[in-house]
C-alpha cells in the first residue's frame, strides 16, 4: 500500500527487501520496515555488500514535523539474514560530530540519498535549494557520525542536470584515486515536469583524502525514453504530471579475466514502480575523463636543423 501525498511530499510507503534467482524472478518478497504511525518511512536504499558479506545500506530517513517531512542521512549494516527477518537496526543521523563538539543537525545539514564511499566515508545531499548541486561527506565509524571535509560543489550547467543532482550506487574505484561514480540530475522538461536522468562523474581522492568531481558526462548514459516500448510512463510513475523519473538504487562492477573493471552493472528503477538491469561499459562511463597518463621527455633530439 502506498500514502500519496502531495506534490514536493513523500509518498509515505514500506520498504521492501526482495530475492530475486538467476533467471530474473522473485523469489520472495517480504516487508522489512514500515511504521505504524505513519509519521515516519525510510525510502532510497542504495545497498553495498562489504567485503565481510554484511550489507551498508545508505538510506533517507523521513520523519514528520507538524505537516512537513524532514529527511534525515540514515545508515544501516546488516546481513541477507537479518534483513529477510526486517530492518531493525538503524541509525539515523541526527548530528555530526567535530572533533571534542557536536553540531546539532540544522537545516544545512537535513539531507537525503546517503551513499557508502569508503570503509570509514559516506555522502549525501544536502536540503534546501541552495544545495541542489551540492554534495556533503561524512565520517561514519563504529557508530559515530563526524563532519569529515568541505562540500563537493558540482556545476549547475550540465544539460540533464541542471535543476539539481544527486547521489546514486556506490562509487566503483579504479585504483586508489579515482572512481566511477554515477549520479541522478534533474532538468525541467518543456511542459514544466521533472525529468530525471542519470550520468556518470568522475570522483577523485586527493592525496590527503579529500573527495572532489572534476568530470561529469555531458549527456545522460540513462533516462526515461530509452524504456519506451518497455513500460509507459502512466504505468510507473505514481506522479506522472509532475515527473518523468529514473533512479539507480544499487550495482556493481564486472571484471575481466585479469581483475579489471570492464563495466558497471547497475538496478535501474523507471518511474517508482519497475526496475531493470542495466550495463554500462567503462568506456563510456569514462569518456571525456582528464588523461592520468603523464607526457614525459625521454631523450633529447638534436636540433632541428
């Protein structure tokens, strides 16, 4: 069952953890967190499987003041198990912490679209229309929340984005510093509705660990009409006046026989209501990139003549 709400509201629905078999079919579904008050929900999962098997879910934790909805960072670690019997543990982010201090959460700091980075790094977007192109990365170890660096600010000219972006899947790491990191952007269409899209950026890690984007694709690598002829926008869309919407809530690399990243398996939802997979090659991913390779001189030429 799914509480409509009003345009800009959340649609206040439960969250649901679903097993799917090789041959594409469910094999079961079961509700693993809804409230019975009906004043708070936990919505955009993106899931990673860590290296121990558990699972970091990096989700948007709505809880009602008065009429509005305020997003709260949300995180949960988990496993297959513990999740099949529901979402019990989670902790909502509610402060960070700078070094000895805590800064209470304020309006800067509500924020949805939590997404694991690193071990000890997690992102998400910032509310409030000033930081429609902005991005915040914390610090989250054994429980604790800590403000970890500056905002990433990204620019507010890209053709499919320029509304506002946001986070997606997970970064996927090509080495120690710089990874595929694909995020949503939202434009608005010739008949004032959200469209959603989703390209590919480049994140990059400083030598001192600080996170940056310098490359972010011109055009959208995936968006509503390359499902056309698949679903209808009628048939997925909870709002279709008001959006015409893709997300990408999880995925994962594949490698080639020597351990290289040859693409980037994504879950890709259209609309609210169906997901496909969807395969994106690195090259394209990464197309437009700034060369690593440096041009170096090795011998010196005689003069021309």
């Amino acid at each position: 069952a799914v509480a409509m709400s009003g345009v800009g509201q959340p649609d206040v629905t439960p969250l649901i953890y679903r097993q799917v078999g090789s041959d594409g079919r469910v094999k079961s579904s079961e509700i693993v967190y809804e409230t019975a008050d009906g004043n708070g929900s936990l919505e955009d999962p993106r899931v990673l499987r860590l290296a121990d098997g558990r699972l970091f879910i990096g989700l948007t934790a709505l809880t009602k003041l008065g009429e509005d909805w305020i997003p709260h960072p949300a995180i949960a670690v988990t496993s297959n198990e513990q999740l099949a019997s529901g979402l019990r543990e989670h902790m909502i982010i509610s402060n960070l912490g700078r070094g000895d201090q805590t800064t209470p959460i304020g309006e800067n700091l509500n924020g949805k679209n939590t997404t694991y980075i690193s071990e000890t790094t997690v992102m998400f977007r910032p509310e409030g229309p000033k930081n429609n192109h902005r991005l915040r990365v914390f610090g989250f170890k054994d429980g604790q929340a800590s403000l970890q660096q500056d905002d990433i600010e990204l620019p507010d000219n890209i053709p499919w984005a320029t509304f506002r972006t946001g986070t997606t899947m997970p970064p996927v790491w090509l080495n120690d510093r710089e990874a595929i990191f694909p995020i949503h952007g939202i434009s608005i269409d010739q008949n004032g509705k959200d469209a959603y899209s989703i390209g590919s950026a480049r994140l990059v890690r400083s030598e001192d660990g600080i996170l940056s984007i310098d490359s972010i694709s011109q055009e959208p690598l995936i968006y509503p009409d390359l499902f056309d002829g698949l679903v209808g926008t009628e048939e997925v869309e909870l709002h279709p006046k008001e959006k015409n919407s893709v997300y990408c809530v999880s995925g994962s690399p594949v490698f080639d026989s020597s351990g290289n990243v040859q693409a980037v398996e994504m879950s890709v939802s259209r609309g609210d209501m169906h997901t496909f997979k969807v395969t994106a090659s690195k090259a394209k991913l990464t197309r437009g990139w700034p060369s690593s390779e440096q041009v170096t001189p090795e011998q010196t030429l005689p003069e021309a003549a």
